[in-house]
C-alpha cells in the first residue's frame, strides 16, 4: 500500500468515525437550499480530512465540496466530499460516505480513490495500476450482460431542464431494466457498480469530488465511466458509468 493509500484510508475512516459519532444527534444546519442542505459537520469533516492529509503531504492541495486549500508547489490535488449524502445523513437515513481521490495535475492521471460508509462499516479503496477492494477483498463489476438483468440508479438535479431531461431517460431505461433505485449518493452508486451490486448509473449534474473516487474504483473494477460536461449546468460534469457488459450507451 502507497503512503497516498494508507493517507486516503486514515482520513476517510476518520471522517466517518466522526459522522457516525453525530448521525443520532442533533445536526446543526449552516444553510438550508431550495433542494439541499449544508451541515456544520460538512465543514468538520472536511477540516479533519484536510488536516490529516497536509499533516502527512504538508505541500499537497486539497479540492473540497466546503472550500479549497490550494498549494502553489504541488502537483497533487486531493478531492474531496466529506459528507456524500447529507440530505441522507441529516434526515437520518443510512446512505452516505466520505470520498477521497487523489490526482496528479500535472498529467491529469488519478492516483488513489476511497469511499468509506461509516454506518456499514464498509471501505473501498484502489490506487492506480492496482485492483479494487472492499474491506481488503479484492471486486469486480458484474457480468450481467442484458439489460433485463440489470439494476441502474438514476440520478436528478431539480431544475426544470434537469427534471425533464431525467424524466424522459428514466420513462426510457426504466422498461428495460430490472428495478430502477434512487439513492441520494453519487459515491455509493459508483461503489457499488464497482463490486456489483449495481449496474449502471446515470446523472446529467454532478460534480468532480461526487465521483472522482469512484470513477477510478469503476474502472479498476472493469467497469467504464463516461464523463462530459454537463448541457444543462455550467461547471458540473454529466455521467454515465455502467459494469462494462451492459449495452447501456445504446439503451439511453
């Protein structure tokens, strides 16, 4: 295992002692959006994982969901999601994770990825040119192969373009596949296509520290991960990640 690894590992099981140590707490809530909310334990996670990593890469960069730590000296850039899921997490629900990547800048080549939910105690992690792992084991997507068989999550923003644009892709994928789920964490969805729970997913807005762990632990998996810019909102990313067999690019 990297010291990057073993850096990504400490901050997300951290984190996530953290989160677990509120989730039955009273949760303190910094803002409150048409469709989401913003927790004081966003920011707490946020600030323990960016310490722990600059304790051990003091010149590294940190990319965060709550705010940037940029350092002019240094080609690695971690992104980081401190709390994937909060709508999840604050309404009680037990579907949430930290995310944690790591990218080299100055290829664009992504190192490591973690994802760690806290409540099920379960860790993926993968560094790149290695495989995938779930609590040490190593995973693989699965080889459902026909989209009959197949379970896909779908993903909404709430703006009205973002709604009809969904609607129809759903209204189309949902009579082709098994079940549909609409879980509340772009992290976990990519987790778990990459130990093949899940299939596919799809998402016409979402950001970088949302999936850059699990775009790496997809394809480490055997999966593939389309990313493009979103047409519908400026700065987010539009995704499309599936196990690798479905015919999923021709069925959307």
């Amino acid at each position: 295992m990297s010291l990057f690894l073993e850096t990504a590992i400490k901050a997300a099981k951290s984190a996530g002692q953290l989160l677990k140590e509120h989730y039955y707490k009273v949760k303190e809530v910094d803002s409150y959006e048409q469709y989401d909310i913003k927790l004081q334990l966003d920011v707490m996670s946020q600030n323990l994982i960016s310490e722990i990593i600059l304790q051990d890469h003091p010149e590294h960069s940190i990319i965060g969901e709550e705010g940037d730590s940029l350092s002019d000296h240094s080609k690695y850039h971690w992104i980081v999601d401190p709390i994937d899921g909060t709508v999840n997490y604050y309404y009680g629900i037990p579907h949430f994770c930290v995310s944690i990547a790591l990218k080299n800048a100055s290829n664009d080549e992504w190192l490591v990825g973690v994802i760690y939910d806290p409540m099920m105690d379960e860790l993926w992690a993968v560094e790149v040119g290695n495989k995938p792992t779930l609590n040490g084991k190593e995973i693989t997507t699965s080889q459902r192969s026909q989209m009959f068989e197949a379970v896909v999550t779908v993903g909404f923003s709430k703006s009205k373009e973002a709604m009809d644009t969904g609607f129809e892709r759903y209204r189309n994928i949902s009579t082709k596949v098994r079940k549909t789920r609409m879980m509340g964490s772009a992290a976990l969805a990519l987790a778990y296509i990459a130990c093949g729970r899940l299939d596919a997913y799809i998402e016409d807005t979402i950001s970088l520290w949302d999936i850059a762990a699990g775009k790496l632990l997809v394809e480490a998996a055997g999966g593939k991960v389309d990313l493009t810019d979103s047409k519908i909102q400026k700065g987010k990313l539009s995704i499309c990640s599936w196990n690798g067999n479905l015919p999923l690019k021709n069925n959307i």
